[in-house]
C-alpha cells in the first residue's frame, strides 16, 4: 500500500487577516475517518509523479511541484467560506506509475464521497489518468465524464506502456461513456498521424490559434459539448501556456497560450455545476525560473477554487 506523504504548511502570518497556510486541515493516513465535512469543502492532494514523463522521454522534475506550489499558495490570502484540506501526496518513486494512479484514484473518490471538490496538483500529465479513476469510481461506471484539457498536445500516442502521452487513450480506449476535449492544440507540438486518430477516437479539439481568435465561439461549443456529459473532470497542462510566462515546464511553448486566457477558460469551466475536480499538471521546478510556473500555478488554483464557491462565468 502506497502511503501519502503530508505536507507541513507554514507562510507569513498578519494579525488581522488569515492566509491559506493558517486556514488549511492536513488529514494524516486515518484521513476523513476524525472529520465530518459540514458542507462543500477543498481538498488538495498532490501527485508526486515524474515516472510517465520518463517513460515519454520528457524533461524531469515534475515529481517537486505539488511541494513548489503549495509553497507558492501559502501566503496567499484565504477568502473562501469553504473549509480547506490537504491530503498529501501520493508519491511514485518506484517506477510503478500504475500502482500510484491507483492510489491517487482512490483519494480523489474518497474526497468526492464526503463533497469534496478535489484540487490535484502534479506531477506530470500522467496525474490526468488518476484523476480520471477517481472521478469515474465515485461516479459508478453509467455516468457520462466530460475530460477537459488544457493542453498544447492530444496525448493520445498509442504506446505499449501508459505514460504522460496516453492518458487520454486509456480513458477512450476502456471507457464508452468518456467525452474527451482539448483546448490549445499546437500544430508544431502534434504530428499528422496524432490528428488522425484524434479524428479516429472521437476527439473534440480546438486549436491555440483558433482560441486567440474565436474565444467567443469556443465557450459556445465547450457549452455544447457539456450538454452532452453529466459531469466534467478538467485539467490543465500548464505546457499550453506561453514560455515566457511558463518557462517551468517538460515541454516549453514559444506560441503558446497567454496566462489570462487560461484562467478565462478555468474560470468558464468553474462556474459550471457539473464541474467535479480539476488538476493542474506538468509544473516542472526544475526548469522554472524564480518561481515563476508554481507561481502561476499557484493562482490559478486559488483563482478556479474562487470562481467555483462564487459561480461566476466569463
């Protein structure tokens, strides 16, 4: 049995106001069994993962970031009337990727049981398919799960071994009731073959471009699209965001998509109801600079955690 590592919170503290760091409950391994959640809550867990980047012959050091933005939230200030909790990390530091999705799975639908809304930080995009167990077993096998990514790339690559390039697949490929959608495909980043069987598997896409351009039209089909699911998982490759703003990351992008638009497209996704979790993936600490990735990460987690206790929509 995988075991969560915890993580010690610690940031600036005022006399008159209270910051993430003061307000979060860290569950030991007993985890909800000593608290009975009175109402919808947070719930951060983090997946400390480089093993399917490696297996994708990525760039490493994804495995630090769930530790890189927890510091990077904590002296942020608390303006939620949700309770917070952080449930570790799941840590894969053995090669064995599946037995750690499993667990991470497990958490996210333990937290879904008790209202929680799931906020996972990784760790590289392989985090996405353990989302995606968990989401679907606290969801039973029946349900229709919208997956929205953020993502310069399809990862969809038809591969012996599941890694950061499969996810999506594995979820196609073993679930009829999956609906899968992509936001900010980058020509230069996917070959003509991953188009392909993008078309081949059923996936809706919406290119980079096509979002600098036709914003608008996008939020309109991502509405249609969510008619069609009963509830949605999202998650962000944080590789779809512009180098210059996200230099720590496996795969940079020098035309990729601006922060403000991202958070746009969190924040649209936020207010619906159907919205279940989200992740935030491929922050890679090893590469940032000064911060700067976890730092964004960091407030775009705590801006979507806004946007749903609020019900805003752009």
């Amino acid at each position: 049995m995988k075991q969560r590592q915890l993580y010690e919170w610690t940031g600036r503290i005022d006399a008159d106001a209270t910051r993430m760091h003061e307000a979060v409950t860290v569950l030991n391994e007993t985890g909800w069994n000593a608290y009975e959640p009175n109402g919808q809550t947070f719930a951060f867990v983090g997946f400390a993962s480089e093993e399917g980047v490696r297996r994708n012959a990525g760039r490493l050091g994804a495995k630090q970031a769930p530790r890189a933005i927890r510091q990077a939230i904590a002296s942020l200030p608390y303006r939620f009337n949700r309770a917070l909790y952080d449930l570790g990390d799941v840590v894969c530091d053995d090669y064995d990727l599946e037995g750690a999705q499993a667990k991470l799975g497990d958490t996210i639908a333990e937290a879904l049981a008790k209202q929680s809304t799931p906020i996972i930080f990784g760790g590289g995009h392989e985090t996405a398919y353990a989302h995606y167990l968990g989401v679907r077993k606290a969801l039973g096998p029946e349900a229709v799960l919208g997956v929205f990514n953020i993502d310069a790339h399809f990862d969809i690559r038809n591969q012996a071994k599941p890694s950061s390039g499969t996810m999506f697949r594995q979820m196609i490929e073993s679930d009829d009731n999956v609906r899968y959608f992509v936001a900010g495909i980058q020509p230069l980043g996917n070959t003509t073959a991953l188009y392909e069987q993008a078309n081949e598997l059923g996936v809706t896409y919406v290119e980079a471009e096509t979002l600098g351009v036709s914003f608008d039209a996008t939020l309109e089909q991502i509405d249609d699209w969510l008619d069609g699911c009963d509830a949605v998982m999202m998650t962000l490759c944080t590789d779809v965001i512009r180098q210059a703003e996200a230099p720590g990351v496996s795969a940079p992008a020098p035309f990729g998509l601006s922060a403000s638009r991202v958070r746009s497209l969190m924040r649209h996704m936020a207010h619906h109801p159907k919205l279940t979790s989200f992740d935030i993936s491929e922050v890679n600490p090893a590469f940032d600079r000064d911060g700067q990735t976890a730092r964004l990460a960091a407030h775009l987690a705590v801006d979507t955690m806004a946007s749903i206790e609020r019900g805003d929509r752009v």
